[in-house]
C-alpha cells in the first residue's frame, strides 16, 4: 500500500492512537455509512488493530507510523508493550532483535522471570539471556534472588528495555 492511497482514505490522529475513514465523493453510499467511523480498528487475537484497504491486509500501528513518518519501518515496537495502544509516542521504529528486547514474559514462565528457571538435574536456579539468537549461559544458583541479579545484569549490559519481561 502506498502512503498517498493511506492519506486519501483515512485520517489520522497520531495523539489518540486512531484512524478514521475519510469520505469517498465518489461513493456516497460508502460516506454516508462509514466516513468518522475508526478504521483498521478490527482486533485479532493477538491483539493487534487491523483491517483492509482495497483488498490490502494492514496493521493499524504500522498505518498510523506509516503516515506519520512518511515511511513503512521493518519493525514497528509498542513501547508500553500495550498491543492496541496505537499512539505515535508509545511507537518506534526498530529492527528484529530490538523488538526482542522489549517483549513481554512468556505465558509459560513458571519463575515469574524471563530466563531464569528451576533446573532439576542441579537441585539449583538456572539463568540466562538469549542475544542474537543465541543463549548465554549466565550461571547456576542456589538463592533466586541472585539468579535474578543476573539475569537483570545482563539486560542491563545487552540493553534490554527496561519494561523487558513485564
């Protein structure tokens, strides 16, 4: 989709987060129907914004960014981590492993943190952080808390966000 096909036929409120259809002189069926409502603004499941534009599959963050910024990023990184809060502040621009380090916990984290876990076979807590796609050994511990002083240590030295695993 091309950015002069996004600004013909919405508008957008980079402070509020939301898009809206424009009116279409053309149809007037269309207007009369959908012109000021939102727009994109269906939910999946993941729990991104979306919808179509003649016949084109789009992110509404990533229109939002779009239009704002004259440009479509590879990346777009909800800072908050907050899926559907499309306000241009709470968007960035990043690449893969920027967006990694700013993802929320995973459902299956028993521990309450990412990268730290029981480990069975030592009767200890295991740490460890995982940076272009490889996993670091971080050490074995006998207290939580100081496999999670290592765990935090090294976000802080790899540069992990600060509401990393939030």
């Amino acid at each position: 989709m091309d950015l002069q096909n996004l600004h013909k036929y919405l508008v957008c409120d980079p402070v509020a987060g939301i898009l809206t259809w424009k009116p279409r002189p053309d149809d007037k069926g269309w207007t009369t129907r959908f012109a000021g409502t939102p727009a994109l603004n269906n939910i999946k499941k993941d729990g991104y914004k979306s919808g179509s534009i003649l016949k084109k599959h789009l992110f509404q963050h990533r229109a939002i960014f779009a239009m704002c910024h004259g440009y479509w990023p590879d990346q777009v990184d909800h800072i908050n981590g907050i899926k559907s809060d499309n306000r241009l502040i709470n968007l960035r621009d990043v690449n893969y492993q920027q967006n990694g380090r700013n993802r929320k916990k995973a459902s299956n984290n028993t521990s309450g943190v990412t990268g730290v876990c029981w480990y069975k076979p030592y009767c200890c807590w295991l740490a460890n952080i995982t940076v272009n796609r490889k996993t670091k050994h971080l050490g074995y511990f006998d207290n939580f808390d100081d496999a999670v002083a290592a765990r935090k240590a090294a976000e802080k030295r790899e540069k992990f966000y600060p509401n990393h695993d939030m």
